[in-house]
C-alpha cells in the first residue's frame, strides 16, 4: 500500500474525529490499521473513534505491542480499567 495514501487516510480520519464525524473517521482510520496493522498512530485515533469499549481496549493494546513506551495508550488503558 502507498505510505502516501495511508498518510492522507489518517490526516482525514483524526480531522473528521476532531470535528465530531465519527463514522467518517471510523471508516478512514480502520483504512489506515487494514493497510498497515503496524501504524500506531492509526490505532491510537482508531481508539477514539470507536465506541465499545472492548474495541477501544482492543486498539489502544495493539498501540502498546508497536510501541510499548506509548503514554497515550497507557492512559487509555488505565482509564478504561478504573471504568467498569
């Protein structure tokens, strides 16, 4: 896949999730981690886009197995887990 293509999808995608178009982001971050399961950033604003919370959990660990010193993904962990 064309890393350019993948870039754009995943500007789009966190600008759409910026501005509160949920399911445009879904649909252009799912694009980004289906092209390159390796892309932390997809997986991190996928994280956001998604609405249940084992699919939140899902991503934000897929986060931290590419980069296990992402702060971010920790956060979104630890409040996930203080949330029953």
């Amino acid at each position: 896949m064309d890393q350019d293509q993948i870039a754009t999808w995943l500007y789009e995608g966190a600008v759409a999730l910026q501005e509160g178009n949920r399911e445009q982001a879904l649909e252009l971050l799912l694009r980004v981690v289906e092209a390159d399961e390796t892309n932390e950033e997809g997986w991190l604003w996928l994280s956001g886009a998604v609405d249940d919370i084992d699919d939140q959990r899902t991503a934000l660990q897929n986060v931290l197995a590419i980069n296990p010193l992402n702060h971010h993904a920790r956060y979104g962990l630890e409040v996930l887990s203080s949330n029953p």
